[in-house]
C-alpha cells in the first residue's frame, strides 16, 4: 500500500497522540517503523499465561508457544515490535536489542464467575532499564473490575511517562456488562477508547482493538412485533418505540456495513491525534484476508495489523530435533507488510 501517514499530524485535525510529545517516546517510535519499513505491524505473545496451558495443550498450540521463537519470527518478519510480559521482555531485550518491546504490564485471570480480572504484573523502571520502549495493557470496557483497571491505567500511563515510554493499550470490552454478542460491537468499542483516551492523558501512543463486527438490525426490528431480543435489552438501543430511543437513528447505525462501522470507531479518535492497530493479522483464506484489510485499514480507519497466536502459532516444531521450522509465519508477515499504508513519525 503506497499511502504514507504521519503520526505527528493524524487526522482532520493534525494532531499527535499525547505520548508522541516527548521527544524519547519519538525516537522510539521512529526506531519501530524503521525497523519494520514503516509498517504498525506488531506480533504480541501474552497469551499463554492468560488462558492456561491447557487450552494450548487443547488446540494443538503450546509447544509452538516458545518464546525465544516468537523472538526469533519477530525479528526476521520485520515486525514493529514484539509484546511480552515482563519476563519475556527482558529476554527479548537480551537476545536482540534492535527489536522494539511492548511489556504487558498488566495480566488477567478468570474469576469462577467468568470475569476477566487483571493485575500488575511487573515494575516500568525494571523494563526502563532493561532498554524496553513501551507499557502495554488491556483495558477492558464493561469489566466488573473495571474500576481497578482505570487506577492501572492512570499509574501506568504516570509511569511511563517518568521513564520516557509510550503507553499501548488494548481497547477490548469484556465482562458482566457487555454481552458477548456485542464485545467487538462499536457502541462498546468507542465506550471502551472514550474512557482510555479520557485517562491515559501522558503517554498513550496507539490504541489495539479487535474487529468490529456489524449489527443484527433484524434482532432489534423484530422486538416491534413482540420478540424481545436480551442482548439489546441491556443497551440503551432497547427496542423500536422504546422511551429515549430515536428509532431512525438506531435503524441508521446498526444498518451500517462492517467497512463503515470501522470508520466510525477510529474517526474520533483520529481527529484526537490518536491512531490505531487491527486484530485481524491472522492467517486464514485469501479472499477473507483481503476483506479484512479493506475494510479495517486505511487513512481514515486503522492504520496497523496485531498478528498474534495464529500466526507464531503456524510454526512447525519438530520434537525428535527440538528445532522450529518458520516459513510459513514469515511468509504471512511478508504479506502483511505489503498490505499495510506507509507510516512515518
């Protein structure tokens, strides 16, 4: 793609994410797209401890989940940067300095009543001094615990901006008060960045968001004739006829395509200097792939790719040799990098 963006002047407005006004934080940033040529392409391993060893064992995965060969794919894919929990960023950072770090500050675990709840999982100045350039976390909208993540996010972001990092956050809705069907949703997603963007006033640098997936207008229509639907009961969205509700305007919004939806999650946040990565890097049929792209990556939408599990998890690992084989992820990052716009900072 042979657009060029400037993180310095992002969108209508020409502004910069907050972060990027300390000179350190730009250096970094510009060290990340020079070594990835330009691209916001990033290969995050911060799973494993999260879901636990037997879903990986489950799903085929968890002798690929070797860290030193995330690394490894990280550097020779050309990725922007790497994001690990603290451990594995300090390894990072031994094996290969050039390689930019994202440290997963925070962590999660499933409470028995299926909550995600996160911790801190290491101290900034140890990964300041271990050379590593950015914080990361997840913030999840709608978490019962979501009171304990904004104070993470207002001490993290004071944190990195002590030690001359960027914040990275991943802006994902989780939790008791989203429902399931709508945690890649726009009204949750935009929820969910409006409270990061509102806290994160020293540091941030880049938003990570899932995928919006489109709406289910026929679910709310058909509430009219009686059929209430109990995923838009818990919204302000209700039902047709519903007190405070604008049945044009919501008809508007959830008639939206997928491509348009996108937009208008990262528009706003565009127009605050503010711009953002796409889950969607992973490996999958062609023409879905390409859909993806067009309709998640652009000026005006996205500007990078999160290729995560499913793609260090195409390595093939030989058990008698105790050797990876890393053609095919290396492949698929070779596609992603043609694929994304040109970023300079």
């Amino acid at each position: 793609m042979s657009t060029e963006i400037r993180l310095m002047e992002v969108g209508p407005n020409k502004l910069c994410a907050p972060g990027l006004r300390n000179r350190e934080v730009r250096n970094h940033v510009k060290h990340m797209l020079e070594v990835s040529g330009g691209h916001l392409l990033s290969l995050p391993f911060d799973h494993r401890e999260e879901h636990g060893s037997d879903k990986y064992y489950a799903d085929g995965r968890y002798d690929k989940a070797d860290i030193v060969n995330v690394i490894e794919c990280a550097v020779k894919g050309k990725f922007a940067a790497a994001a690990f929990l603290p451990g594995g960023a300090i390894l990072s950072k031994k094996l290969h300095p050039e390689l930019p770090v994202i440290a997963k500050m925070n962590s999660s675990r499933e409470t028995p009543e299926g909550e995600q709840q996160c911790v801190i999982t290491g101290a900034v100045e140890d990964m300041a001094a271990a050379g590593v350039e950015f914080v990361g976390m997840t913030y999840y909208y709608g978490n019962a615990y979501e009171e304990e993540m904004r104070e993470q996010l207002v001490f993290l972001d004071r944190e990195a901006a002590e030690y001359n990092m960027g914040l990275i956050v991943w802006n994902y809705p989780r939790g008791m008060h989203v429902p399931k069907a709508f945690e890649s949703a726009l009204h949750a997603q935009r929820s969910g960045a409006d409270m990061v963007m509102s806290i994160a006033c020293n540091s941030l640098v880049l938003l990570k968001e899932k995928i919006t997936v489109p709406y289910d207008l026929d679910a709310w229509l058909g509430q009219a004739s009686g059929k209430d639907d109990p995923d838009f009961a818990r919204t302000s969205f209700q039902k047709p006829g519903a007190k405070g509700v604008k049945d044009d305007a919501v008809k508007g919004l959830l008639s939206l395509s997928r491509d348009e939806l996108i937009e208008r999650l990262v528009r706003p946040q565009l127009r605050l200097g503010i711009g953002s990565m796409m889950s969607g890097g992973e490996i999958q049929k062609q023409e879905t792939f390409k859909k993806d792209l067009a309709d998640g990556i652009g000026p005006t939408k996205h500007l990078g790719l999160i290729a995560g599990r499913s793609t260090w998890g195409s390595a093939e690992y030989d058990w008698a040799a105790d050797s990876f084989k890393n053609d095919k992820v290396l492949a698929h990052a070779e596609l992603m990098h043609a694929s994304l716009p040109t970023v300079v900072c």
